[in-house]
C-alpha cells in the first residue's frame, strides 16, 4: 500500500489534470479581478438596484410603503415642472457638449501639431484650472457675470453699454458658460490622444495628391480623431445633466435643472421614491441620448471616408 501511495501523483497534481479548465488563462484573469469586479459591482450597482427599488414605492410621511405602483414615473413624464425641467437639462447638456468639442478641438489639434517639444508644456498649462476647487471656478464666473462684475464693467468702460445688464446671470446662458468653462479640460484630452494617433504620413500624402489644407483636415483628420471627438462629447454630455451646483449658484430661477428637482426631493422634500424615478428617468434619457450621439458620430464617420 505504501508503495502504491508512493507511486501514485499527488492529489493537488490528479486534481488539476482532472480539471484543465482550472488551468485556462480565462479562468485565471477572471480569479484575478473577480475581488475587484465585486468590489466595484457593490459601490456602483447595487446603489442604482436600491434606487430602482425606491422609484417604485411611495413615501407615507416618514414611512416607506413598498407596495408596488407607477405613479412616481407616471408625475416625472407628465408634471409639466418636471418634463420642463428635465428638458432643460438635456437643452443645457447638449449645447454645453457642442460647445465644449468646438472650442476645445482647435486647442488639442494646436498642441498636438504644432505643439512640438513643448506638448508636455500645454498640457501642463491646460491643468491650471483644476489646482483650484470646482465651487471657487463657478464662483469666479459668478463674479465675471455679476450685475458689477468684470464683463459688465468692461462693456461700460468701452461704451457698449449704458448701464450694468442683468442679463448676463441667473438664467441659462451663464450655466451653459460656466459649464463650457469647467469641462474644457476633459474634452481637449481625449481629442489631444486621438489627434496624436493620426498617422502624418496620410495628412502628407493627402496633400501630395492635392488636397488643400481644409479638405485634408476634413477627409483625413478629423475622421480619425471622431473617436476622440466622441468621447470628449460623451465625457462632458453625461455629467452636465446632473449637475446641481453651478445651476444653483448661477443659474437661478431660469437656469433650474432636473438635478436641483432630485436634490430637492431627496433633501427638503424627503419623498425618495419620487427623487428616484426622477433619477431613473433621466438616467434612462441620458443613455439613449448617449447611444444615439455615438450612433450619429460614427455614421458621419462614415460619411467623411
């Protein structure tokens, strides 16, 4: 018996012959990042779970009812304070995006053409901004837009104007300026990675076979940094619909978005079932809002080859 236990492979060897699916490469990785992959599934999915769950029971003063009902979804789509809101948001959004990529991509495609040795350099200076909080930048526009601020003051210096606007605050166009300000940074950075990837030598040959400079950038250059362009778009869309604190502190009564709604329910209101199905249904938008941009973009992608 001895030397049959001697003779025979040990048990740890017999196991994993008998199971080569251990020995995958797959089943391996997935050993390796499963603690992460729970790690993460518990912070960003079951917080969304539990707000799903919230958004179909209703709030009986300081109690929950976990009854089941629509109701909460039924006023976000049909409360005309809501829908106008939410439309709101996603008016602010898109602008905010469309001008972010505008006036970001001709500073990504300076620094990565023209920027030479001194890439690093740009880069470094486009991160000034962010060595400041994001509270005292939107406080900053507040004081640029002021009733006595720095551009009405400007304009009465040069005789534009007679006497202070009170136009420039408190109303959408100086969230959407504020916004634009704040996200530039992450639309420039994606835009700057794929501009670098374009490979020079087709821009030159385009330019070999005649292509004048506007019809070189529009046939080779930019379809292929759009990836960047779309993820810059993506990067900035998202985020902005939910933002609450620059509408708060310049947006006033005409600059409210659907953020500063789910705030207030959840907060002064205390009604979360009714601050959940806000929060799912502008989750929901957003994302078919973020499908249909990737869709378009890369359609007309398509288009420019």
């Amino acid at each position: 018996m001895t030397a049959a236990a001697e003779g025979s492979p040990p048990l740890h060897a017999a196991g994993l012959r008998r199971s080569p699916l251990l020995q995958s490469e797959a089943v391996q990785g997935f050993a390796l990042i499963s603690p992460t992959f729970v790690y993460a599934l518990i912070l960003l999915v079951l917080p969304i779970l539990v707000v799903i769950a919230h958004s179909f029971w209703t709030q009986d003063y300081l109690t929950i009812d976990h009854t089941f009902t629509l109701e909460n979804y039924r006023i976000a789509l049909t409360e005309p304070i809501y829908r106008d809101l939410l439309w709101r948001s996603l008016y602010i959004s898109l602008t905010v995006s469309l001008l972010t990529v505008v006036l970001a991509y001709p500073i990504a495609y300076f620094i990565s053409f023209q920027g030479g040795r001194h890439k690093s350099l740009w880069l470094f200076l486009i991160t000034i901004p962010f060595w400041t909080s994001y509270l005292l930048r939107v406080m900053s526009w507040k004081v640029i837009l002021g009733y006595n601020g720095v551009l009405n003051s400007g304009l009465m210096g040069l005789g534009i104007i007679d006497e202070p606007s009170t136009a420039l605050l408190y109303n959408s166009t100086a969230v959407i300026i504020t916004l634009t300000h704040a996200w530039a940074t992450f639309a420039i950075l994606p835009i700057f990675v794929s501009l670098e990837k374009v490979d020079r030598t087709l821009v030159e040959a385009a330019t070999d076979l005649g292509d004048g400079p506007l019809r070189s950038f529009l046939r080779v250059t930019l379809p292929l940094s759009a990836p960047g362009v779309i993820s810059a778009a993506l990067i900035v869309m998202i985020p902005t619909v939910g933002d609450y604190v620059t509408p708060k502190l310049v947006g006033g009564k005409d600059g409210v978005m659907i953020a500063n709604a789910i705030q207030a329910q959840f907060g002064k209101a205390s009604n979360w079932p009714l601050g959940a199905a806000l929060s799912v249904t502008t989750m929901f938008i957003v994302s078919l809002m973020a499908g249909a941009t990737v869709l378009i973009m890369r359609g007309l992608q398509r288009l420019a080859r």
